[in-house]
C-alpha cells in the first residue's frame, strides 16, 4: 500500500477547494428578457435581467440599419454603445423605432460583470425583440405654390417625427430644369 504524505494531501485538498471556489463564484446572468418581445414601431420594452456572483451588468443595443434607440426620457441611446454599471438585478426600459419597411428582429447583449469590476465578454447572455415597422415615416409633404411659373421659386416642406431630412428625386418633363435656391 502506498502512503500519501500529509503535505501532498493538504496540497490536493487546498487544490480542491480553491477549484470548487472559482467554479461556484462563476459571475452569471441567470435569466434575460424583454417584456414585451414583440413591439410595434415607437413603442417601449422593459429589459429585465437577473444574476448571481456579479458587481453588475452592461447592455449593449446593436447598431441595425433603420433601427433607433432612446431612453424614457426620449434621450437617444447609442447603439454598439455599452450601458455600463447597471444593478446585479434590474430592468431599463428602452424605446424601438424602426423606419425599415419590415420588422426587424433584434438580438440584445448582457454582459456580466464579475466580482473583481470586469465584464466578462465570455459569458454573455441574449434576448430577440421583434419590432414592426413604421407606418408612415414623413407625416406631411407640401409644395408652395402649387402652380408657378419659370424661374420662379416653389418650397417643398416635409414633417417626420423620426428623421432629420430627406433625399429628393425630382422627375421633370423635358425641357425643365430644376435648381435649389443658392445652388450656381
């Protein structure tokens, strides 16, 4: 029979349990969702998150072609850009547009963050929120006057609650031509 030291011992069981500890102490994000899941254009959904083993947790909204973020106070929100230093458990309330012309489907990142301040990018966890699309983009499109005659001005106005401006494609018979005001 072989003996063990008791120094080889102490060396296993010390081994053991520093092993259990880190294993145990695993920061993680125990549930994730979005309430609802499925929001139309311009609504709200409440992001909820749970953990264990964490200093906190960081959402990140992924930056998608059409797709714009803000908060409850209707302040933008970056998206790619991290929500740092939320609480272990807790929800943030975010408000969707979406000028696509179909819905799109979002996946939402939580990333924890472990008991020594750093997030853990290996173990983050994910939620999908379907948002429809928004019915009309440019509430209100007029011209003024609606008859001119050559070489005299017209002003185009639009309205839209989500975007800032707009491209025009002008179809004009032959023969005309059109300039915007200060253009040479």
């Amino acid at each position: 029979m072989k003996k063990i030291s008791v120094k080889k011992s102490l060396y296993f069981i010390v081994q053991f349990f520093i092993l259990f500890f880190v294993f145990e102490a695993r920061a993680e994000i125990i549930s994730f969702s979005a309430s609802p899941a499925s929001i139309n254009n311009g609504q709200q959904t409440s992001l909820a998150w749970s953990s264990q083993n964490l200093s906190g947790v960081k959402i990140i909204l992924p930056c998608i072609r059409g797709i714009k973020y803000s908060n409850e106070s209707n302040a933008a929100m970056t998206c790619d850009s991290a929500v740092l230093d939320l609480p272990t458990t807790g929800a943030l309330n975010v408000k969707i547009v979406n000028l696509n012309t179909l819905s799109s489907s979002i996946q939402v990142k939580a990333v924890p963050k472990n008991a020594s301040g750093t997030y853990d990018e290996s173990n983050p966890a994910y939620v999908s929120i379907s948002v429809g699309p928004a019915s009309t983009i440019i509430t209100d499109f007029t011209a003024s006057p609606l008859e001119i005659e050559s070489g005299n001005d017209i002003a185009l106005s639009w309205a839209s609650q989500y975007i800032a401006g707009v491209n025009f494609l002008l179809s004009c018979p032959e023969n005309v031509r059109v300039s915007f005001v200060g253009d040479s």
